[in-house]
C-alpha cells in the first residue's frame, strides 16, 4: 500500500476534555484515513482512561510528551495542552520530523507565537492550529464572495460576538483558564475563533482602539472588549466581543461595501442586499458553501478532513499559520490600547 493509501498514525498529547472532541472526529473520519496509536499525559490516570476509550495499547500511553513525539509509530502529533506549552512542543515535532496540529491561540505571548511561525516556515513537515472556526462552509464562501467584489469595496463593518456567562462549563474550570498566561484570558482563547470569521470576511486587520471590562472573577482576565478597528484594505469599523451575556449567545456581523451590504448571523444564515438596499436572493452563496465544504466536513471534522488531504495528497491547509498570529495579535493589540489609552498598530511577524 502506497504512502497516500494509508492512514495517518496519531498521537495525542493532552488527553482532557477535548481530545474527546477529537477523538469523535477522527472516528467520524473513519479508520481508513486516521489511527489513534499513542497517547501521553501526566496524569497517567487520565491517559489510561482516554487510551481505553480510543482503543491504544497500554505500551503506548506515555507520561512524557518528548516519548511520545519520539516513538516511531507515530506520523502526526496532535497536542492538545495549555498554550503556553505550544512552541516547546512544536519545536520538539519539528525537530522529530513530525507532522503537527495544536490548539489556538497560537502562544501564550507574541515572541512564543513568532517563533513558531518561523519555526514552522522553516519546518520540512506539516505544522497547523487547530482553528475549528476555518471550516465552517458559510465563512468561507461569504469571505470568497466578497473577494470577488460582491459589493463591492468594504466601506464599515459591525461585528457583536456575544458569550453566556457560563460558570458551570467544564472549560471554565480549568486552572489554565482560570489564570490564564496567554493575554487576554478567554477573550484571546475564544476570540481567536471570531478573529478567525473575521480575517476570513474582511482581510488583514491594521489598528485597534479599544476598552475592556471584566465582571466575573471566573474568567480570570478582562472578558469584554469594544473596539474600533481600520483594517489594512481603507475601511472602518466595529468589534465587540463579551463572554458576560444572561443567556445570549450570538454572532453578528454586518459588512457594507459600495455595491451593496452582506449580514452573516452566527455561521448558519446569511442576507445579501443590493446598492439600493433591497433584498437579493443568497443561493449562489450557499451554493459556495457546498463547494468549498470540505468533504461534505465541517467544525473539527472538517478540520481534520483538511489536515489528511493535506498531508497524504498535498492540499492546503485551510487556514495559513500567518493567520494565526493575526488573530492573537489583534487581541494583544487591543488589550494595550485598553492599558495605554490609544490606538495601536497590530504587532507583524517580523517588525
């Protein structure tokens, strides 16, 4: 059997709750694409139980990530650790000659998080995050559409994300989390996600001015931001994001160009209106969403589907680890603006 007939050998480092999310989704992709062969935590307790569930031997369940990374079963490191554990690991796959996905935010400060971006460019494998939020079919295809110039040039935008405030939530009580060292807290570890929708629709962000709160003690960090954005292609903006609602949990963005106007709700519904502000029928749209679907995938599924192509017949990967930075560092951006009262400028790669 060929190279690119045979499944991807996986290995995950941090069995908490969400490699269980992965663990779904590589059993959605079926036995044919990947293969769980070996598992590492400290808590040898948490690996054993994970492992059984997977279905990985007992020989390969590890308390040491750098056994893992070195085991030769293993083709492609999937981490899933606090981020501030992100460029160890990295560079250790890297040095490895293994394939790698690890979870966003991409570092826990902006010289870890230019590091691994310069690492990766150099890196003779495959290094990707796991940003879920690239593989929502919808995104895409209204960021594609408006490429295209569906209405035109972007003139302002409007984005509200809004959280509930949900202190009974498994991911809320996670020491990581609860006293966050990556910036930001959980408006960096979720906004990355909405970073993600945004950079997908609008393009490269440039400068930020921001305020920030913080209601609940949970988060561990400030947990809402309103700011005012001028993105790299001339237009202005708004962006707001909050994990404090009563119950709500919504995302809106609505994006006026000089040939007309597009509204994305979450990333299920979308209204298209014309230049003089009627509404227009969205079908080719959703039409794009199907093409650019990724194997019929989407979410973590589509994610890991990508990853595959990627890896066993030479695709792209859906999201650009340049992407990545940009999403954190609109946040470290906005945060500063916060602290020093001014806008700011979005930290580049190489400065």
């Amino acid at each position: 059997m060929s190279n690119t007939q045979q499944p991807i050998k996986v290995g995950i480092i941090g069995t908490g709750i969400f490699a269980y999310r992965h663990l779904r989704a590589y059993q959605a992709l079926g036995a044919e694409k990947y293969q769980l062969v070996a598992c590492a935590n400290r808590s040898r307790d948490k690996a054993v139980k994970f492992a059984a569930e997977a279905g990985i031997p007992e020989s390969a369940i590890y308390s040491d990530p750098l056994e893992l990374i070195n085991d030769p079963n293993v083709e492609l490191i999937d981490t899933l650790l606090p981020v501030q554990y992100n460029r160890g690991i990295v560079e250790a796959a890297i040095a490895a000659n293994k394939h790698i996905i690890f979870e966003k935010p991409i570092a826990a400060s902006l010289e870890d998080a230019r590091k691994i971006v310069l690492a990766a460019r150099k890196a003779k494998t495959v290094v990707a995050v796991a940003e879920n939020w690239a593989y929502h079919p919808l995104v895409t295809a209204v960021g594609s559409f408006i490429e295209k110039g569906g209405i035109g040039e972007i003139v302002n935008f409007t984005y509200d994300s809004t959280r509930p405030y949900s202190p009974n939530s498994p991911y809320y009580a996670t020491n990581w989390r609860m006293n966050p060292e990556h910036p930001g807290g959980y408006l960096s570890d979720g906004g990355v996600h909405d970073m993600c929708h945004l950079k997908i629709a609008l393009g490269w962000f440039d400068t930020v001015s921001a305020f920030t709160t913080k209601r609940h003690t949970v988060h561990g960090a400030d947990d809402t931001l309103a700011s005012t954005v001028r993105l790299k292609n001339g237009a202005i903006g708004v962006a707001n994001f909050t994990f404090c609602s009563a119950g709500m949990k919504s995302l809106r963005l609505e994006i006026h160009g000089t040939n007309g106007s597009i509204i994305l709700k979450n990333d299920t519904d979308v209204e298209l209106f014309n230049e003089q502000g009627e509404s227009v029928d969205t079908q080719y749209i959703k039409d794009l969403a199907q093409e650019v679907s990724s194997g019929g995938f989407t979410d973590v599924e589509g994610e890991l589907y990508n990853l595959y192509q990627t890896l066993r017949h030479g695709a792209k990967l859906g999201i650009s680890i340049d992407d990545c930075f940009h999403h954190l560092a609109f946040f470290i951006a906005a945060l500063e603006s916060a602290r020093e009262m001014k806008a700011v400028k979005l930290p580049e790669i190489e400065e």
